[in-house]
C-alpha cells in the first residue's frame, strides 16, 4: 500500500482508489459481454440442431407407397445427400451445444484454447458448405420432379421432400450464422491471443 504523499498545505493525500475500482468494472463488463457473446452461440448452435435433427428426420421417414408405384427418399441421390447430411450436422451440432454448455458453465473450453478456436471455426465452414451443396441438390431435384409431373402423382413425397429440403437450409443458415460468430473469436485470437474480445 502507499504511504499518504504531503500536500502543499501541509496535510497528508491519500492515494486515490479510482484506478483499481475503474479497471474492476471493466473486467466485470468483459465477463459479461463474454457470456452473452457464449449464449449467443450456443442459441445458433441449437437452433442448427433443430432445424437439421428435423430435416434428416422428415427425409428419412418420406417415402409413398401405392399399388402402382413405390416411391422412396434413397431412390434419389440428393436426397440421399440431404438425409446424410443433415444427419452429420445435426450430430456436429449437438456436440457443438455441448461444448458451448460446458464454456458457459465451467469458464474454459473443453479442447485446449488454440485447438478449441481452430476447431470451431474450420468445422463450421466444411459443414455449413456440405449442408448448402445437400439442399441445393435437393432443392434442383424436387425442380425436375416439378417438371416431369411426379408431384401431382405423389403429391404427399413431394411435399415431404420440400420440408425436409426447407429445414435444411434453416439449418444451415443457423449454421453459418455460428460460423461468422466462430471466425470472430479466431480474429480475437490472433489479435489478442485470447478468444475473447477485448
């Protein structure tokens, strides 16, 4: 502790306190904007989740069967794509959650901080990508099914098909979303050598 300096008038000046009380409340609202930022993510990542729990569920439960024809998802290779990769991204996601769960409540990542970043973001990129390449096929697939008349003959897997290509693309909207926020914990790494922001 200091010693109280003389001031000219001859009495004692006692150092003032407002420094340390200044930079504990900038640490506190670091730690906040930090958690909010960590809630935000983990929102984006369940929400990726669902969308892509919901997409991989409907696919694979579409298919029609009548006396005449038997129309089902694995007929089609994009569709197929889509089951499979909505599956992944779900998968991918759910552990995201937990891992987000896990920095929320216990203060550190579940991986070493540098692998944890890295992780993130370059998983996010490839199954944001996959999950956008499997709901366009699906999406120019069910176009050609348009054309060619099969939904007015299976109206009922038609309609299947678009849902579950629909909340595909939710899912990676969500997904992507959660990229972004990824990619700017990597910048705060580089920067500042944490994967907070200052």
């Amino acid at each position: 502790m200091r010693s109280p300096e003389p001031n000219l008038n001859g009495g004692l000046r006692t150092p003032s306190p407002r420094p340390r009380i200044q930079s504990q409340f900038h640490s506190t609202v670091s730690v906040q904007k930090n958690r909010q930022f960590n809630i935000l993510i983990l929102i984006f990542r369940f929400a990726a989740f669902c969308f892509s729990l919901a997409s991989a569920i409907f696919m694979f439960a579409n298919f029609h069967v009548s006396e005449s024809d038997s129309v089902r998802w694995y007929h089609f290779d994009a569709f197929r794509f889509v089951a499979i990769a909505a599956a992944i991204v779900a998968l991918y996601s759910l552990f995201e959650v937990g891992a987000s769960v896990w920095e929320i409540s216990r203060g550190a990542t579940v991986f070493p901080e540098l692998v944890q970043v890295w992780f993130d973001f370059s998983h996010d990129q490839v199954f944001a990508y996959m999950l956008l390449s499997a709901v366009s096929a699906g999406t120019a697939l069910a176009r050609t099914l348009r054309e060619r008349g099969t939904y007015t003959v299976n109206n009922a897997f038609c309609v299947q098909s678009d849902i579950s290509v629909a909340l595909g693309f939710a899912g990676f909207m969500f997904l992507g979303f959660s990229s972004l926020l990824s990619g700017f914990r990597v910048v705060c790494f580089i920067l500042n050598g944490s994967r907070f922001h200052m």
